[in-house]
C-alpha cells in the first residue's frame, strides 16, 4: 500500500500543509499513520473520501 505525505495531500486538496494539520486536528480527515515524529501518512481513499465530502458541502 502507497501512503501520501502532508504535503502531498496538501498539493492534492490545493491548501497548505499547515492547513492539513489543522484539519488532521479537527477530526475532518484522519491520517492511516501518525509517525512517531508526528508527522502523518494518508491513504489515497482517505484523501479522496474527503475530498468528496468538501465538495457536497460547496453545493
């Protein structure tokens, strides 16, 4: 399995990687790993599932 960084979900949701942060920090998207440098791995069906979610609520 294939695991995203912070910033490359940040380039995928077109935000920044500090923004990522906060939204891992608010429980609106959930990494697959935190390190033990707390930095975070995604999957791609984490990112994509989010994605859709944003864009119902823009409708």
């Amino acid at each position: 399995m294939s695991y995203l960084t912070t910033k490359q979900v940040s380039q995928k949701l077109g935000c920044t990687q500090r923004n990522v942060a906060y939204l891992v920090k608010g429980n609106k998207i959930t990494p697959a790993i935190t390190l033990e440098n707390g930095h975070f791995l995604f999957t791609a069906e984490d990112v994509a599932f989010f994605n859709s979610k944003k864009l119902n609520y823009a409708k």
